[in-house]
C-alpha cells in the first residue's frame, strides 16, 4: 500500500548512467504516524522529469523494507519514460532483489 509520508534518513541509493539525472533512495523504515500502528518506508526517485517520494506501507520494519526493494524495479522504470538509463553499463538496473535455491 501507498501513502504519503514524508522522507525519512537515506539508508541506501543508488545512481544510473543516462543524459540526465537518475537516481533511486531508500529511506530509513519508521513507524507509521497514523493509530493503525504499521510501518512506512519512503522510496525517493529522482529523474529528469523531477523527484518523487512514495510511502510504502507494512506490518513491521522488516516487510516494509521488502515492499520498497521490490516496488523499485517497477517504480523506476515507470519513471523512465522511454529514455536510456544503465547502470554499471548494462541494462539491467539490478533492482529486482535476487532469488535464492531453498
């Protein structure tokens, strides 16, 4: 789920090679200010076309944060806008979170 929240401490980023700036953050998970008691975790994206902050929302800090690393292939592409963007000169951003056997 998605809300508004605001930004919190960035605890990771990372940047793209493209004509413009390209760049995911993630921001440190807190507690969630409404009385439900849930969790947020801020996803910034910053493109060309400006920055955008979205509140993930979940049940603790530790479901939250995987919402936001799995929302971010998603988010970022939808953010491309058809332009060119690679990191570490490929075109696989590295922002599915791996799978591992077991």
């Amino acid at each position: 789920m998605a809300s508004n929240r605001p930004m919190t401490r960035v605890i990771a980023e990372r940047r793209f090679e493209s004509s413009g700036e390209f760049y995911v953050q993630i921001g440190e998970p807190a507690p969630d200010p409404t009385p439900r008691g849930d969790w947020y975790c801020p996803v910034r994206t910053v493109t060309p076309d400006g920055e955008k902050v979205i509140g993930l929302c979940g049940v603790d800090a530790v479901q939250v944060l995987q919402f936001a690393l799995g929302l971010l292939d998603l988010v970022m592409k939808e953010r491309l806008g058809g332009r060119k963007v690679t990191w570490l000169g490929g075109d696989d951003l590295g922002l599915v979170p791996p799978t591992y056997p077991g």
